[in-house]
C-alpha cells in the first residue's frame, strides 16, 4: 500500500512485555527525527499504566524551570533551532487515534508529517488489537527472552494475518527489531529466532541496538551535554556511537519514506 502523504503516518511503539526498553526507544528516535532530522511531529502517550513519555517531559520542565543555567542553554537551543519542542499528549488507547486527529484538525497549519503512539506495555486486549490495526507501522523491539519472543511472534504474525485480510486496516508492517543486545557474547536465542522471524515472512530489521547504561541518562543528572534520553533535545552523536540507534533512525526513515530537512530544502 502506498502512503499518499496527504495524512500524517501513525507509527505505534509496541512490545508484549514490559522492560524491552519500548518507551526508551520511542522517546529517544522521536527526538533525534524531530530536533535533528527535521521531521514535524507530535506524541501520544497511551501508555496510563506509566505515561513514560509525558512524565519525561514533566520531569524535565521541573530540572530545567530550577536551573537558571538549563534555562538560558534551553532558550538559546530553541532559538537556533526555529521551533518549539514537540508536543506530547496523554490518551486512553481507546482514545489515541481520535485524540491524534483531533490534534491533526485543530493544527492543520503544522504539516505533520508523523505522529508517534507509545502503546501501553502489553498488546494483547481487543482494544490494543483495534489501536494496533490503526497504525500504518509498528516497530517493536524483541529482547532474547524466549516468553517475550513468543508472545511478541504471535502478536506480530496476528497484526500481518488480520490486516492483510481487513480492508479497512491502516497498518502496512510490523517492524521487529533485536534491542538490548549485549556485544560482548554471541546469542544462541538471537540466533534462532532470527531464522525463525524470517521463515515466518515478518519484518526483521538488520542489525542490533545494543545494550548500554547511556540508554537512562537523562538530564536531570546528566545534563545538556550527557543527556540520552530526553524529550528536549536528542542524544549528541558521540554517545550514540557503537549502540545501534543511527542505524534504527535510517531504517525508520527508509522504511516509512520520511522526508528528513535536507529533502525539504533545508540545511
């Protein structure tokens, strides 16, 4: 199926267990494709058991309203980059797409070009079915624990077979991916599943993002300059070094045919 553009993409941030480092990955590529990438877009968090996103966000204006340094080094941040941050919203997953939309209608003057949903931990309830079947791409992040593998393969393989058959249905692919690999040892589990995901004709992204304590760093302890995960501003290119994430951010950009600044004639 083609995306005609005219609409924002919705891309779902997904896993069947908690711990895989969902929410991190999607907080972090939202902002290394929006302050970095040039990519308009905006979040919902529907994640209520955690709201991961919007309480980043929260505890991040508290860091940053204490701190007269945060502050001016914020100001001076925005200023450059022309734009305010981007916006997230919290929502039911019953709720996200209309609250999406809602969003969509009343900024029409924005231009979206994405809106990025972090789903709750686990997907396996008719509701999340239904959120999930709304998406155009979900990436899902697999970690070599045989319980979460088969829960997430089954999850996958019903999304492929439904919206295959539905048509009606948004969703274009499931996008697995290996997170939280450790580079140290070689993963029999890793390994097998790899064959396994791809005997199943699913979508299995090359490469790893690896395992690394960077992954936490936020700036209330670390900050501007060793922050990692934020919503005010993506990690700087030196910590991302060796840990996947570029490669994750390109495949996303091919995949989903973003249009990043440099297409849109922008330096």
């Amino acid at each position: 199926m083609e995306n005609k553009q005219q609409r924002p993409i919705f891309l779902g941030f997904s896993s069947q267990k908690g711990g895989v480092g969902k929410s991190t990955l999607a907080e972090i590529v939202s902002s290394i494709l929006y302050y970095e990438q040039g990519i308009n877009l905006f979040v919902v968090d529907c994640d209520l058991s955690q709201d991961s996103f919007y309480k980043l966000r929260e505890r991040e204006k508290s860091v940053i309203q204490g701190s007269e340094e945060l502050s001016k080094s914020m100001q001076a941040f925005f200023q450059h980059l022309g734009k305010k941050a981007y916006r997230i919203y919290k929502s039911s997953p019953k709720e996200a797409v209309k609250t999406a939309q809602s969003k969509i209608d009343a900024i029409s003057n924005e231009k979206y070009q994405l809106v990025v949903f972090d789903f709750p931990g686990h997907a396996g309830t008719t509701e999340l079915m239904e959120l999930s079947l709304q998406m155009d791409y979900i990436l899902s992040p697999l970690e070599a624990d045989i319980q979460s593998l088969v829960s997430c393969m089954a999850y996958a393989k019903t999304i492929t077979d439904i919206g295959v058959s539905m048509s009606d249905s948004r969703i274009k692919d499931i996008i697995l991916f290996w997170n939280k690999v450790d580079r140290r040892v070689r993963n029999v589990i890793i390994d097998e599943y790899t064959k396994l995901i791809q005997g199943h004709e699913l979508t299995l992204l090359p490469g790893y993002v690896y395992a690394t304590h960077r992954f936490s760093h936020e700036l209330s302890t670390y900050g501007l300059r060793g922050v990692f995960r934020s919503t005010y501003q993506p990690p700087a290119k030196g910590l991302r070094t060796g840990t996947g994430l570029d490669e994750l951010v390109s495949e996303i950009i091919q995949r989903l045919k973003l249009k990043t600044k440099t297409e849109n004639g922008n330096d």
